[in-house]
C-alpha cells in the first residue's frame, strides 16, 4: 500500500471516529474499502499512537475515549519533503513544520490535545 493511501485511510478513520460514524467493525472497515481485519490492525496502529479508542453498542460507533489529535504534518504548505525517522518528539516536531506531513511513515505523529 502506498504511503498517501495509508494517510488518506488514517485520515478517514479519524474523521469517522470523531463523528462518531463509524457503525460497527464490519460496518466500518466497508466504508474504508478495507477488510475487517485489517481495520482492527489499524485501530491498533491508532491504539499504539496514544488513541483511547472503544466501542459503544448504545451509539453502534467507534469514539475516542480521550482528547485525541491526529497531526500529519503541517498541511498549509506545499512542498513535499521526506524524512528521515526520528525517535524523538522535539525532532518530529521540527521535521513536521518543515514539511506538508506527508514523508516517511515515521513522522506520522499523534498527540494527545491535553
């Protein structure tokens, strides 16, 4: 899979989540164009950047359980630049302001809003 497709499927989920539109997993891995198990896969992707993500059978959706942000880069710029991968925060930081966030998977970042 491409590194832009995996972005966008990240973005989806996000903005599904937040909505709190996500219907139940099969629901939700259809509206990704993806299979079930692979959307449990990247809930635990999501899971591993700090997201608190739980399902509730009231609402039959997917919700953060914390104030989550997903942050790819600094989209109001236009060049396109990769990265090198980076272990440290302050290091991700600087390299997501110098570039549109796209880059290498490493610098994907996802903070708390706490």
């Amino acid at each position: 899979m491409s590194l832009l497709k995996y972005v966008d499927r990240l973005r989806r989920m996000d903005d599904l989540i937040r909505r709190k539109a996500t219907g139940c997993a099969s629901d939700f891995a259809r509206k990704l164009g993806i299979s079930r198990s692979m959307l449990m896969e990247n809930l635990r992707e999501m899971k591993e950047l700090g997201a608190q993500i739980c399902y509730c059978t009231r609402t039959c959706s997917y919700y953060y359980v914390n104030e989550f942000n997903l942050l790819i880069g600094d989209t109001s710029k236009n060049k396109l630049k990769g990265g090198a991968q980076r272990t440290d925060i302050e290091k991700r930081n600087r390299i997501l302001g110098q570039s549109n966030g796209i880059g290498h998977p490493a610098n994907i970042l996802a903070l708390p809003s706490w």
